[in-house]
C-alpha cells in the first residue's frame, strides 16, 4: 500500500479548496488535508467540517500555519499572489515540499534562496490540475 501525502492549505478560494483540495475525495488514497489557513471564518469552518479537522488544525493565516511544528508533507500556496514568495520560502525552510499556484516568475527571482533549502517549487498550469498533483505525489513517494 503506498504512503498517504498529507497536505496543508494556504488559501481556501477556489483553487486551494475547490481544487487542490478536492483531491483528497478525487483520491483518497493517495492525499489526505490535515490542516488549512484562511483569514475568512466562514471558509475556515467550513474547511474544518469538510475534511474533518480539529480546530487545532486550522488557523488564519499562512503564517500562524508555518509557526507550528511541520503539519504535513506538503504545503499548498494558494493565497494572494503577493504572499507567495514568502510563504514558499517559510514553508520551505519548514521542511514542506511546496506547491505553488503561480506567480513563479517572482519565485525564480528568488530562485537562489530554493538553492540553498535544496528544493523545487513547480509551475502549476490551471488545466489539468489533477494530473498535475498525482505526477507531484507520485514523485515524492519516488
């Protein structure tokens, strides 16, 4: 039986939670969501219900997110476009592989400093998202 990924999502609009979020009901058996930031209460707790968190596990922000012990073996960037740098690079300094939703031209400006934590962020296209984060967990578990 191969390793469950577990995911933590930054960003609960349509695409961390309608799209990389799904994923856990599209393929339970390869991802499972254990923990979700979101400024906005209502889709926190609704984030909470839906994958069936405790509310230990879900927090307002990215950053409240990346000041706990490493949550899961991923970390989901989907909030505003100007957060993502820094929040990649947290993550990354955290010990999460990263999943970044776009803007990956400021991120390869900053390319030296995912060097040095000696990771890959990956450009994510909107089509075929599935395919695109069953190729990501397949090459983790390789």
């Amino acid at each position: 039986m191969k390793q469950i990924i577990t995911c933590a999502i930054a960003g609960l609009g349509n695409r961390g939670n309608d799209i990389y979020g799904n994923y856990q009901f599209v393929s339970p058996e390869e991802m499972k969501v254990t923990a979700v930031a979101e400024p906005q209460e209502e889709k926190r707790e609704a984030a909470r219900m839906r994958y069936g968190l405790p509310e230990n596990r879900c927090f307002s922000s990215a950053e409240e997110m990346l000041a706990q012990p490493k949550l899961a073996d991923v970390m989901v960037i989907a909030t505003q476009d100007r957060q993502h740098v820094e929040q990649a690079v947290n993550a990354i300094k955290k010990g999460y592989h990263v999943l970044c939703e776009n803007q990956s031209h400021r991120i390869r400006r900053n390319a030296g400093v995912f060097r040095r934590q000696r990771m890959n962020i990956r450009e994510l296209s909107q089509l075929g998202m599935y395919s695109v984060i069953r190729h990501f967990i397949q090459r983790l578990r390789n």
